[in-house]
C-alpha cells in the first residue's frame, strides 16, 4: 500500500498573528512558521500505518514557496519516505490545492490519502473533500480512529451528535482530526536521516492545472476584544442590566 499525504506551511500555532495596517492580509514578517497541526497528524497516522506492515511507502507533497521545503524536511523527520515539493508563488486557495493534488494521485497512484482536516491559517475545511470529489474516491472525514481489514479500512468520524463508524474500500480519502494521534517528538538523528531522503520538484506549470483564486478576500481584523464581566447581586437588578444597558452585538 502507498500513502500519500499533504502538509501546509502556516504560522505557529502558538503565536498571535496580526494583520497588516491595510487589513488587506495577516502580517507574517518575522513570524515563525510551522507545519500545520492537522497535517502533523496525518503525517503521524501515515507514518504508523507503515510501521504496522500495513503501507510500504508514504508520501508527503506541499505546495508554495521554496519555504515549504523545510515543512517537507519534518514530514520526512517523521517518518515519510519521500517528499514531493510543487513550487508556486501563486496564492493557492483549496480548490486549486485538490486540483493539484488530484494531479499528484494520478501520477502516483496511491491506495490512501491523508489530509489535515484542515488548515489553521484559512480553516476552510474543504480540501480533502474537494479531492475526493475530484478523484471519484470514498472518504471520511474528521477521523478519531482508522482500522484496516480485507482491502477496507474503517474511521471513526467526530460529528456534532458524537461519534460516527463507516468503512470506506480502497483507495480512499481521509482527513485527520485532533484526536487521531499525538505526533511523535522528532530526534535529531531522525532530522538528520530526513536530509538525505528524495524529495522531488515540480514546477506548477507541468500540471497543466487551472490554479485561479475563486475567492476574493475582503479584508482582516484582529477579533473583537472581550468585555469585563460583571457580577450582580440578585435577579432583579440583572434583569434591569438587561432591560437598561443590553447592547445590540
């Protein structure tokens, strides 16, 4: 079985982002840039899958800059045989990322993709859908859990009521959600065994794939700051708060 996986490069998770003095787009001078979370865990599932004997190969494709190759070093640090780098610097939306990747999958013809469920810079939440639409694939989505047996494999999706159970037939199409795994701490000789796997690049153009943005983004703001709490003594003066200062939000 060969997996394939996809990974984005986003700022760290753990910083504040602000945007630019236009509000036009999020201001990422000096910031850190990590691989996102989501697609950390689709690493690690792929990456335990092989180490179960189940796949013999897995994959890891990213797509941008030439900074993303550096994403590509951890996903291979984790434990991904190779890594395929798809060099733009066009602004990739998540259409134009399931087009490419759908582009990758019929080259490389893998049993499985793995994706983020999404990324924590757009937090769109489409492209693995987009991708298994685009390829005619089953697909779960939000997994907790994924299982194999007789040519199939079973996810347990979170869902609003609670957990739900569906078995897929391969190849499929799986997005990862928090609570399918803990990625694994990276050692350095693992960081020093990732520098020399292949990692491939291709330039966008050889995909013959249409990559035009289909969403105009108006602009960025810093959320709404909170207001202070405020405590009352008993229910007749909450309710003259509330029929008094109550303000349309």
């Amino acid at each position: 079985m060969k997996i394939m996986t996809a990974i984005k490069r986003v700022p760290d998770y753990n910083l504040r982002v602000r945007p630019l003095p236009d509000q036009l787009q999020v201001d990422l001078r000096n910031v850190k840039m990590s691989i996102n979370p989501f697609c950390e865990i689709a690493v690690e599932e792929a990456v335990r899958i092989k180490e179960r004997g189940i796949a013999s190969e897995v994959i890891a494709v990213s797509i941008g800059e030439d900074a993303c190759k550096e994403q590509i070093r951890v996903a291979l640090a984790i434990g991904a045989d190779r890594g395929i780098f798809v060099k733009t610097n066009a602004e990739i939306q998540p259409l134009a990322s399931a087009k490419i990747l759908y582009a990758l999958y019929r080259q490389e013809q893998p049993d499985l993709v793995i994706l983020g469920k999404q990324s924590i810079d757009g937090d769109n939440n489409q492209t693995g859908q987009m991708l298994a639409g685009l390829a005619g694939l089953p697909q779960g989505t939000f997994a907790s859990a994924v299982t194999f047996a007789e040519g199939a494999v079973t996810v347990t999706r979170e869902v609003d009521v609670g957990l739900e159970t569906i078995k897929l037939t391969l190849p499929a199409v799986i997005t990862a959600d928090l609570r399918l795994n803990t990625p694994r701490y990276l050692t350095l000789p693992n960081i020093m065994r990732a520098r020399k796997k292949e990692m491939t690049t291709i330039a966008l153009d050889s995909l013959n794939v249409d990559v035009t943005p289909k969403i105009e983004l108006l602009g960025v703001a810093s959320p709404t700051q909170r207001q202070p709490c405020t405590f009352v003594n008993d229910a007749v003066e909450l309710v003259d708060k509330l029929t008094n200062e109550a303000r349309v939000l």
